[in-house]
C-alpha cells in the first residue's frame, strides 16, 4: 500500500485536489491500485468537498480517498500516517513554510506544482513534479522499487532543508548585512 498524505483544509483556495484523483485513475489504468490518499483538514467549503466526493465517484477511485474532515497537527498524526508521502502543493518551486516543516518532521515529502504556466520550470529533484504526468511517474516509480525511490525522496529532502538552514558562519554573516552599522 502507497499512503499518500494531503494536508490541507478542503476550501476554495485550496482546490488542487482534482489532480491528485487524476493521478489515482491514471495509476489504477496502469494497474496500480494499491494508492491511498488520506486528505487531512478541515472542510471549510462543502461544495469542494462534495467535487471532491463526486469526482472521485466518476473516476472509480472513491475506495482509495479518505478525509479526516478536521486539521490535526502534524505531532499528532499516527504512525502509519507517518510513514506515507506527503504531498504539498506548490507554485512552481517555490517550497513555502510548509513543505519545510513537513521535511523537518522526518516526513517523505512531494512538492506538486499547481500552476500551469510554471509546469516547464525544470530541476533535476525528485521531489519536485512539475506536472501531473511526473506525479504520476513518481508514484508508479514508488510502487515498483519502493526503498529505492525512499532513499532518493528522505536524500533529496535532506539537501532541501540543508539550503534553507545557516550554519553559525553564514548567521554572522546575515547578521553582518542586515545591523546598522556603529
């Protein structure tokens, strides 16, 4: 079983979660029917939602989605929870607060970009699906050598986080440029 994990309230602004049913169909005509995605957080529109239901209804794949219906903080997810992907939604490559937090809690972390018009920004991350075509691919990738693919995604995560964080040279440094000077 793939677990694939969405944590984000179920609201207007937040409507990407057609793409993720897509990619559930596109896998299951690949013959892979083993993806589950749990979506984690509040409902705050019920016509999303209800899209949601209904999408996944018309796609055949209402047995491999399930909602929490409420926000959990990610200190009391479970483990199982833990140890699926986490997918977080992108504009482009831009990582945001959350993508970085949830790396630096040790999750195997997705980043899918939802704008269109950023789908030809390429990078060599295994990480980062720009398009709908390389989420799948990555899933499909998941499920045949699966501890391979883990060891490429918590990797590609490391060095991720490692470029957002300063050692105490570069803090100095930060420091330095950004005081008035005496």
């Amino acid at each position: 079983m793939i677990n694939l994990n969405v944590i984000s309230r179920i609201s207007d602004d937040k409507n990407y979660f057609p793409d993720l049913l897509e990619t559930l169909y596109l896998l299951k005509n690949n013959g892979i029917t083993d993806v589950h995605i749990l979506f984690i957080g509040a409902v705050y529109s019920p016509k999303v939602y209800q899209n949601i239901l209904d999408t996944a209804s018309r796609l055949n794949v209402s047995s491999n989605i399930a909602f929490t219906e409420r926000s959990i903080p990610m200190n009391e997810l479970n483990d199982e929870i833990k140890s699926g992907y986490f997918i977080n939604f992108t504009i482009g490559e831009f990582t945001g607060y959350s993508g970085l937090e949830s790396i630096k809690n040790g999750f195997k972390t997705i980043f899918y970009n939802v704008d269109k018009s950023l789908k030809n920004e390429h990078n060599d991350l295994i990480t980062y699906c720009h398009t709908l075509d390389e989420l799948t691919a990555l899933i499909i990738n998941i499920s045949r050598e699966q501890a391979l693919i883990n060891k490429e995604i918590t990797a590609c995560n490391h060095d991720m986080l490692n470029r957002f964080v300063l050692n105490s040279t570069k803090k100095q440094q930060l420091l330095s440029m950004m005081l008035p000077k005496h």
